[in-house]
C-alpha cells in the first residue's frame, strides 16, 4: 500500500441553502455559518440524526453538491482553496448506494478505475500489480473473478471501497458504508479503513449509531444536529462535553446512542419537540463559547499526472461496454427472440405480395411496420436499462475519470453492431420472405435507410436516457416523443393534409424521412395488375408515391436528414455539464483577515477544533469510556 502526504480539510463560514425556484426568495437553510477541520492522518465519524445534515456537510466537502443547493463559505485543503480540477485526483468518495456493471468481475470492476486513474502515469504492470494489492488488501481474493451480481453486499461494499482506493488518494469520504451490513461485515470494514489511516489517509465516515467496538477504532467524532456541529473532538471529550452541559451518561450505556439521543428531537409531542429543541439549543451555544480559532496545515500537496489521453479513456470504456452487452444473455436472448417472432408472423402474412391491387396497402403497410418496429424494438430496452447505467457513468465522472462526451460515444458504439447486426439479418430475411422490390441494388439502399433509422433511434433513446431522473421517466417520455414521431410519419395520415400550425413536426420527425425514402426505394418504377373493370385502378408505383405525398425529398437526402438527425441527438445527449458543484461565493472581511492570518504561519502546526477545556487530552485517551464498560463486564461476570 503507497503511503500518502499528509492532507488536511478545513472550512470557514459554510453555508448550505436550498435554492427556491420562482418568486419565493427564501432559502431554507441545510447547514448555517459552520467551522471545522478533519485530518492529517485521522479517521473521523460523521454521526448525526437523520436530518441534521452530516450527508450535507460531507457532500459539501467531497464537492459534490446537487444543483439546486446554494453553498458558500471557504474549503481549504492544507494551506490552500479547494481547486475544483486537482480535488477529484486528492481525494474519493464512497457512495451509499454503489452502482456496478453487474456483468463484470470484481477484478475487472477494480482494474478499469485503475487504468481511468492511473492510466497516463504508470505502466499497465504497475496498473494490474495495485490492483491485486487493493483486491488483497480488502479480502476480495476468493471472490476477484465472480461477477458482482453474485458476489455478497458486503464484498458489494468492499469493490466499492477498492475502486476508489486504487488512485491512492489523499483523503476518502464514505458516507453510510455499514448501512446494509451485519456487524460482523461492519467491524471489518471499518478495521480496513483504520488500516487506511494508518499509511496516512485522512478517512471521514458518515456512520448511524455505532456500537462502543466500532465507535473505539476511531479517532475523532463530529457530531451535528439541526444542520449545526455540537461537537468536534475525540469521543472521551465528547462525554465530557455533554457533562458540563449538564447531560451525564448512565453506566453500561453505548456513548454513541447516548449522544444521538440527547442531540434528536423527540417528536412524540409538542411537549417533547419543545424539550428536545432545548436540549439542542443548549448544546449549540456550549460549542459555540467554546470553539477554538482553526489553523490550516501549510503543507503543499504533490499531484500525480494522470493524464490520459482521450484515445486510450474512449477504448476502454468501448470495451466495458462491449463486454458488458455481450455477458447480458437476458438482453441479447429477449432480442433475437423477438426478432425471430417478427420474421415468422411477417414473413408468413405477407408471403409473396404479388402486384395486386391488394398487394398495395400491405406494401404500405410492412414497410411502416418495419419502420416502426425497428425504432421501438431498439429504443424499448435500452429507455430501461441506460437510466440504470447513468448512475455509474456520474459516479466515474465525479470522480474525474472521464467526460460526458467519451461515455456518450463509446455506449453509442458500443451499441451499433448489435442492434444493427441483429435488426438488419431480421430485416433481409423478411425483405425476399414477403417478395419486396427484386434487386440487390433497391435491397441495400433499403438497408442503409433502416439501419440510417437504427442509429437515429439509438442516439435518441441515449439522450433521453441521459436527462431521465428514472426508468419510469424515461419509458413515458421516450414513449410519447415516439409515438408523436409516428402519428406524423406520413402512414396515418397525408403530409399535405395536416394543418399548417402542426406541419413543422413532420420535419423534426425521422419515421417520415425513413418512410419517405422507403417508399420511394420499393415503389418507383413498380407496374401493378388492373382490373378493366376497375376504374380506380393504380397502375404504377409512382402514382402510389404520389397519393401518400411521399415524392420529395427524394432518397438521399432524407438519408442525410436521418444522419443530420442522428448527430443533433448525439450532440444534445453529449453536452459535457458539470457534476460536481465546488462554487463557494464571496468571502466576508472576517474570513479574508483570517486566511491571511493563516498564510503568516510557517509551522506545522495541527490543532483540531477541539473546545478550549479539552484541548490538553489525547485523542487515545479512553478512561472514561472503559470506565463504563469495565462496570458492565465486572457485573456480567
């Protein structure tokens, strides 16, 4: 395991609001004018109840807030201002919930955020050596080439633990790493962070009620309650800080549930919510008098340069991806079942058309069939499962290993020769099964138009896929886009007879520009049989052509539209937004005057903001603590 400079984070004056959309100006505040420090070398726990915003706090410091909260303040790492494009390779972030390619082995899943971190800086050796050393490290040698879809959600939370740990960062957030876990998967999850801690991270972990084994291996403790910190300090102290507030904790009691407890509000009823508040309030003034002055860590953090070109991030996410498509046995048997379903049921009702006058209408009728199955047999699936797939893709981009533009374009990729290979032999099978247009040259023009079709649908589905908060949301509006696009692709209804206010949909919709060109690719020059009797009678395709409103544009460039179409949704669902929120807004007079104060000092100073009373003890030192457990296990036994 490298070892790592020392890091330390401090803030000043942060705060955390909820931006208001409209006319409402007021913003709820989620953690209001609050001063602290973590690190060098320590392993802290974030303890709170829900609500009182320890996820907040720590999201804030990981740089990874949402959009809609408003931050301000300063964040300082070591002696210098948290810089939005060094902090994503200083530091990691463990998720809750941890999204995984659940095609891919646990060494597969570690060794890519290997080669996306380290990539550009060591050689493919040294890539695959700390890859097993993290695989070993975290006890995930038995379990390296199981897929994760089979692997236990303990080992589920270590593989999220190794995939951040292999860019050796300075500092790691883990926010609820336990939730999920028995105790004993807990302990030993927490005992391979205090080993982190020990080759010198700085390791803060947002934890719920950890028992008195749990809560020993670590070295300091946060506490928060309403969005504000009541406590920052080592657990020992922390005991005697609720002491002098006058809450004294009962023997055999587990000191976390004690503090939790006393810093929650009870809301059995007005009387107790009262109560409570009163509680909290007392221990938000008792910090506030007795918080000391913080003092950054005037150390410079060495960077490691791990550049990577665009060309080597672009194959290896093609690659995963690749992979990924291939392993879904699910995805790929649902395909060619339905494709196989499709072929049989068209190719035996329209067996051998003919050229009747009845044979017209289910001319017709296939080719938009065809039209529109080929766009909802490949947009149904994947509106399910690219919303799944965008939770990884954020999480890797937070994380600064790649851009919105390469994910975009290597799933785009990745994606063509299956959807193309299977739809395609589909299409060329049910083209000579039901006897369209007999010539190889009409056959691969009509090709290119359905596969022109089949990229479009892809770029399509990618985008809204993209943008969707959820399955569910991209289903209804991948669904209703779609549908809007057939209603006006020319088989319902006319081109020339829709009103003029609605006419501009039929440009902006891609099922008319494939129509049109199949239309004109299996009816010009076609002669049909007439009846003498039948004065109705259409003899040539190009009158069919004619009454569908099909004759401009011709082939060719509704095939560029297509592309131009496919492009345009490339370039929307492409668009490389930011997804970490690192904006702190202006400093106050009081905060400039105190960063200055700061640069003056040239020790090492490290002083943890500790209330002044307490400042004299050891951050080991856990007298009181086995005071109340020695009673227990002297009566237990």
């Amino acid at each position: 395991m490298l070892e790592t400079e020392d890091v330390k984070i401090s803030w000043m004056n942060l705060n955390l609001k909820i931006k208001n959309k409209g006319l409402n100006t007021n913003q709820r505040s989620i953690i209001y004018n609050e001063f602290g420090s973590v690190g060098p070398k320590s392993m802290v726990a974030l303890m709170g109840s829900s609500g009182a915003g320890k996820t907040s706090l720590m999201n804030s410091l990981a740089g990874r807030i949402e959009k809609h909260i408003a931050i301000s303040g300063k964040i300082y790492v070591n002696s210098e201002e948290r810089d939005p494009n060094t902090w994503p390779h200083i530091m990691a972030y463990v998720e809750q919930e941890f999204y995984f390619y659940e095609n891919q082995t646990v060494e597969e899943t570690v060794l890519f955020s290997s080669l996306m971190r380290l990539g550009g800086s060591e050689t493919t050796d040294f890539i695959k050596n700390r890859t097993d050393e993290i695989i070993n490290m975290l006890g995930l040698c038995q379990v390296k080439h199981t897929y994760i879809n089979k692997v236990s959600g303990g080992e589920k939370k270590r593989v999220s633990i190794a995939s951040e740990l292999v860019g050796n960062p300075q500092i790691i957030f883990l926010d609820e790493p336990l939730s999920g876990l028995d105790s004993f998967s807990a302990l030993r999850t927490l005992k391979i962070l205090r080993e982190l801690v020990n080759h010198g991270k700085t390791v803060l972990v947002t934890i719920h009620q950890p028992s008195y084994q749990m809560l020993s291996i670590f070295d300091e403790m946060i506490l928060m309650a309403d969005g504000n910190i009541i406590f920052s300090g080592v657990v020992d102290d922390c005991i005697d800080f609720y002491s002098q507030c006058g809450f004294e904790i009962p023997e055999k009691t587990n000191p976390a549930d004690f503090f939790l407890n006393i810093a929650s509000v009870d809301t059995t009823t007005p009387e107790t919510i009262e109560e409570s508040n009163k509680r909290i309030e007392k221990l938000k003034e008792k910090w506030a008098q007795s918080r000391q002055e913080i003092q950054i860590l005037n150390k410079s953090i060495k960077l490691i340069d791990g550049k990577r070109s665009s060309r080597f991030t672009f194959i290896n996410l093609l690659k995963r991806n690749f992979l990924d498509l291939l392993r879904d046995k699910k995805y790929l048997k649902i395909q060619i079942i339905q494709k196989i379903i499709f072929l049989l049921l068209l190719g035996l009702t329209y067996i051998n058309l003919g050229y009747s006058q009845d044979a017209i209408q289910s001319r017709v009728g296939v080719i938009f069939f065809i039209l529109i199955n080929s766009v909802f047999g490949t947009a149904g699936p994947l509106l399910n499962i690219f919303p799944k797939e965008k939770r990884i893709i954020q999480r890797e981009r937070r994380s600064g290993m790649y851009d919105g533009v390469t994910a975009y374009l290597a799933k785009f990729i990745a994606l063509i020769p299956f959807i193309i290979i299977l739809t395609i032999t589909y299409i060329s099978a049910v083209y000579w099964m039901i006897g369209l247009y007999p010539s190889a040259g009409r056959f691969f023009i009509y090709l290119l138009i359905q596969a022109s079709l089949l990229l479009f649908s892809i770029a399509l589905t990618l985008t809204i896929g993209t943008y969707s908060p959820s399955e569910n949301f991209s289903q209804v509006l991948g669904t209703t886009i779609i549908i809007i696009f057939i209603i006006f692709g020319g088989s319902f209804s006319n081109p020339n007879t829709i009103p003029s206010w609605l006419s501009w949909i039929i440009w902006i919709s891609p099922i008319q520009y494939g129509f049109k060109a199949s239309m004109q690719n299996q009816f010009d020059g076609l002669e049909f049989i007439c009846n003498d009797n039948d004065p109705r009678c259409i003899e040539s395709g190009n009158d069919v052509i004619i009454l569908y409103g099909m004759e401009s544009p011709s082939i060719w460039p509704c095939i560029l539209t297509l592309w131009g179409l496919t492009v345009f949704w490339i370039f929307i669902g492409a668009i490389d937004e930011p997804t970490i929120n690192m904006d702190e807004e202006s400093n106050s007079e009081e905060e400039k005057s105190w960063y200055k104060r700061q640069k003056k000092m040239h020790k090492s100073g490290i002083k943890t903001f500790y209330p002044e009373n307490l400042l004299n003890k050891s951050i080991y030192n856990l007298k009181n603590l086995n005071t109340i457990f020695a009673n227990k296990e002297t009566k237990d036994g």
